[in-house]
C-alpha cells in the first residue's frame, strides 16, 4: 500500500516538472558503460525532492535559455545570485511572476507564482527577499483498488531572504536563508496506518560576483561574472522514515559581457553551466531495484557528504560527469532602455534528461514599470512542462543610486 501510493502520487507530480527516462532495469554495462537493449546510452537523470525549488519563473531569463547567473541585477537576482544584488541601480525594487505549468496537457490550475524584490541599504549592502508557492492543482487520491479516497490539493513554497555586500568595489558576496514547505498528501496514509505529513526543510544559497568595467572604441562595456550555490541544507521527507530525500543543491557558474554599441543600443552575451549537487543513482548488478547500491550509502549520505561525492560517484567515471553539465546561452538587446528582445538556448545531455529548447522574448520598460514575455520552442520530441507557454513577469523599480550618496 505504501509503494503504491507514493508512486500514484508521487511520480505524477514528478511528471509535473519535467518528462525524462528513468534508469532502465534492463541496462547492461559493456566496457565500463551501460547501454539500453537496443543499444542506446542508459539513461540515469539525477533527482531530487522538491524539484520546484529550481524552476526559472523569470521571464527574463526564461527568454534567454534559463541564462540568470551573472546578467545585470533585477528584482529576480535572488532566485540565480542574490550577490549581484549590490550592483543594482535602483534603491528597491520588487517583481512579480507568473508561469502556467503543463497547459498543453489541458492543466489550468497548475501554475508558479513567484513574488521578489530587494532594497538597498547604502552603497555597500543590499537586502533581498522573495516568496515562490507552487500549486499542482487538485489530485485525486486512491486506494490500493484504485477507488477513490479524497481530492487534494498539493502545493508547495519557499520562503527566502538575502544579505549582499561588496568586498571591494568590483566584488561582492551574498547568503540566503530559505525555508521550504512541500505538502503533496498531507493527511493521507500508507501501509502500518502511518499518516503522511507535510515536508519542511532548511537551506541556504552562497553566491559572489565580480563586476569590471572595460574600455573599448565603441564605448564602455562590462564584464560580470557569477558563481553561486544554492539550496545547500536538510533533507525532507513526508513520513516518519529515517531515509531523506535530498534538496536539489546546485552548482552555477555564469558570465555575461555588455556592450553599450552607441547611446542608444546595448547588448550582452551571457552563458551559465549548472550542475546538480545530488548524488547520482548508482547502475549495474550492484544496485537494488530503486538505484541504491547494495549497503544503502546512495540516500543515507548526509547533504555536505553529498554533495562533496556528487562530484565522482557517477556509474561510468568522468565521461558521466560530464554529462552532468547543463548549458545555458542567452542574448539580450536594449533600445534605449525601454525595448528589450531576447532569446536563448538551453542544453541538457540526452543520458540526464535530454532537454533541448530554444526561447524568445520581448522586454519593456517605461518609469519605474517593466513588463517581460518569453516562450519556449521545444526542438525534440522530449517534452518539456513549458512547451510553447508564454510566462511573464511584471517589475516595479523605485529610486536610483543617486539617493543613496
């Protein structure tokens, strides 16, 4: 009854964020690598509990491949690198988002929304804050005959605040504290008469960016770089089992170049690579039917123990490791400060998932108001929740720097 449930449960909400294969039971290893029966690479994604926690709900980014690390500092910057936030020009600033979740599914209450801001304190430190909540609709729950037990409402939120500070003037750092709240069945119960309850959890981001200036013949241009890690703390679960699920920590590392062309166009160039800080399920005859290896040391590692191995415990060595990265590219275009276009790849290795899109999107800005759109183009047959939605995000930027001197 319990298996049963939480795959009943579970795995469709897991189909909520993204459509991958999982580790095929029938993988066979040959020269230390597996392969599917017919031939192809054994697909084994790194997962991880409260996968929403890594959902780009900026439109911004969203247009530019997921792209966030280290472009110019908005409202959503705590969300990739809250330490950018000290770059910021305005004083405060907040953003709202929206993001429709799996509508070409004929889903219309499964939805992100995502509300942001920051204000700065003085030149030097910046304070940030953000709340996401994630609705997945109404579900219906079951019993092990399949008849029905009651509607539920899953959700799930993050509650976040940030410190940044400059180190020098072209450097800075930043800590987020987070709380994270997942309720998938709360009240329901598994085998034995245990009663599902609501996971929490802790976690924190650390993230530094260095900002320069550079001199060329058509103007000035800056070079940003950003390196952040994020959702680093406990592990959650939703019963009184001793076995945790890990929080998906992540690894970031970003650049992007700005070039003002002439008074009234700017340009930048932005790339990140992510990697997921989660061990990787173990493959071959050594693993058990759910990935772990034989004496369990795959879900009983502690989150730093984790992390530090999801760097070398991939099943076939450095060549999987490197599958592991996940590439981002954008590109943004300013007219005057007030019309934005933008667009952006995104990359994921066929064995981790195999997401591959493109995206697209518009930017405004007039006052203290600013409104962005992005839309993703699926370019393979694997599905993505956000296959051609439109998400957007409204900005509200109050002040400037010059207040603060």
């Amino acid at each position: 009854m319990k298996n049963l449930l939480f795959k009943q449960l579970l795995l469709p909400v897991a189909a909520l964020f993204i459509f991958v294969g999982q580790a095929d039971a029938q993988c066979y290893e040959e020269e230390g690598r597996f392969y599917n029966l017919d031939g192809t690479p054994c697909t084994n994604t790194v997962v991880s509990a409260v996968p929403f926690l890594r959902i780009v709900a900026d439109a911004r980014s969203g247009a530019m491949g997921d792209a966030g690390i280290a472009i110019s500092p908005d409202a959503n910057a705590i969300h990739f690198n809250a330490s950018k936030l000290v770059f910021a020009e305005e004083t405060f600033a907040m953003s709202a988002t929206y993001t429709p979740w799996l509508q070409n599914l004929g889903l219309n209450d499964v939805y992100l929304a995502y509300l942001t801001g920051f204000y700065k304190l003085d030149d030097l430190q910046t304070l940030g804050f953000g709340l996401r909540y994630f609705s997945l609709g109404s579900i219906q729950f079951t019993d092990q005959n399949g008849e029905p037990l009651a509607i539920g409402q899953p959700n799930e939120f993050e509650v976040s605040a940030a410190y940044a500070r400059k180190l020098t003037d072209n450097f800075s750092a930043s800590l987020t504290g987070k709380f994270i709240y997942s309720n998938l069945a709360a009240g329901q119960q598994v085998e034995g008469g245990e009663t599902i309850e609501p996971g929490v959890a802790g976690a924190a981001d650390v993230a530094f960016t260095y900002r320069t200036d550079i001199d060329t013949d058509r103007g000035d241009s800056e070079l940003m770089v950003g390196l952040a890690l994020t959702n680093i703390g406990s592990r959650i679960t939703y019963t009184n089992s001793v076995v945790r699920d890990f929080l998906p920590a992540n690894f970031g590392l970003g650049a992007a170049y700005t070039m003002e062309l002439d008074e009234y166009n700017k340009l930048t160039l932005t790339a990140d690579v992510n990697k997921l800080m989660v061990p990787t399920p173990c493959q071959g005859d050594g693993c058990d039917e759910t990935g772990e290896i034989g004496i369990d040391d795959y879900r009983e590692q502690s989150s730093i123990s984790g992390i530090f191995s999801s760097f070398s415990d991939a099943p076939e060595g450095l060549r999987e490791e490197l599958t592991e990265l996940m590439y981002s590219f954008g590109v943004e275009y300013w007219y005057d400060n007030q019309f934005a276009v933008r667009a952006g790849y995104f990359n994921e290795h066929l064995q981790k998932g195999g997401r591959k899109y493109l995206t697209v999107g518009l930017g405004l800005k007039y006052n203290i108001f600013g409104l962005n759109f992005s839309y993703l183009v699926p370019t393979t047959n694997q599905r993505n929740p956000l296959d051609n939605t439109l998400r957007f995000s409204l900005l509200f930027d109050f002040g400037s720097m010059g207040e603060l001197e």
